[in-house]
C-alpha cells in the first residue's frame, strides 16, 4: 500500500461542514482518501478509507457495507467485540510524538485530517488537495456519538497540521482548497488552480 500512488495527485476528504458543497466529480481520476464517514456517505468508492478511532466501526456496523474503497486504513485497531468487520483493514500506528511521520508502519497527527495527510505523503502523492478541512466544530453530519471539543481545532489539531506542514514543504505540494477554512498553512486552491 506504501507508494501505492508515488507521482500521483491526492485529493483528502474530511468531515468539515464545506463537504456538503463538493461536487466529487470534479475529483476527477485522481486518489482519493475519505475520512471516516465521508468513504460511506459522500464517496463510498474512495481509494482508501482512513478511520482514526476503533469505536467508529461500532457507530457505522450497520452501514460499513456502503464503503467500496481498495484499502481501509486504521489507526491502532482494536477487533469489535461480537461480531467481524465485512473487510480487512490495515493498521497503522500512531507516531505519538512526531510531526510527520517517514516510517511507512506510523502516522502522526492529532486528528484524522492530519493522521490522512501523512498517510497521502506515504502513498507518494506528490501533490495532496484537502477538501472539509474547515478547522471548525461540528461535521457535515451528525452521526459523530462522542462531540469534539471546541477548543481542540486551535489547541491541537491546527498546530498538529502546521507542524506537519512545515515538515512537508519541499516534499509534496500540499493545497486547502476548503472554503473559509481555518487551517491557513496551505495556499488556497484558488490562488494556485491544477
């Protein structure tokens, strides 16, 4: 799976409210990695499915069958108690430390975004686009049990993906092409069009 896109552009997929107005086919050909339940509800045929946290399997056990990705990416995964999931799944583990992860067995990051992006960087991209990466409370839909706080966007999870953007420059050109979006480490789609 490492390497699986080398060269390629990547286009990520959050959970950011800016989701709902993306027309996914302007995506393209091009690699996708969906976040958690955008590779069930917005493009269940993603290239991958990337699922930071074990329990969301048991908040989406009646729907993960929508989801038609090649790879199923998960950090540190945990086997549900009771029943199987309809898929292998790949498991990463979680550079707890690190800004960006080099090792093709860790991500790093503090939040699913940030854990993708790294994840794209091992897969090669040589030019990753983020699309619902608002930065903001609340997702594009309601189906999260456990509410991110709000101070976690500024207290962790941006300063995570500046620290990562930092590392990343001069390897892969990486563009936010989320409208309004918090994050300001990445140029704008619009100043800088494929």
């Amino acid at each position: 799976m490492i390497d699986a896109f080398r060269g390629k552009q990547i286009h990520i997929l959050g959970g950011g409210p800016s989701i709902n107005d993306l027309d996914i086919r302007t995506l393209g050909s091009d690699p996708v990695i969906a976040v958690n339940n955008a590779g069930l509800d917005v493009f269940p045929d993603a290239d991958v499915l990337f699922v930071m946290d074990r329990r969301w399997f048991d908040w989406n056990r009646e729907r993960l069958h929508l989801n038609r990705s090649k790879y199923r990416v998960i950090r540190q995964f945990q086997e549900p108690r009771g029943w199987t999931l309809p898929w292998p799944v790949i498991e990463l583990q979680h550079d707890k430390f690190g800004t960006l992860s080099e090792d093709p067995k860790k991500l790093a990051g503090e939040c699913g975004g940030a854990m993708a992006l790294n994840l794209a960087y091992l897969m090669g991209a040589s030019r990753i686009i983020l699309h619902g990466f608002d930065m903001r409370p609340g997702n594009y839909h309601d189906d999260h049990r456990v509410k991110t706080p709000v101070n976690k966007y500024e207290a962790d999870f941006i300063p995570s993906i500046e620290g990562m953007a930092v590392r990343l420059e001069g390897k892969v050109e990486v563009f936010n092409a989320t409208p309004n979006s918090a994050l300001r480490c990445f140029p704008s789609l619009e100043t800088h069009p494929q």
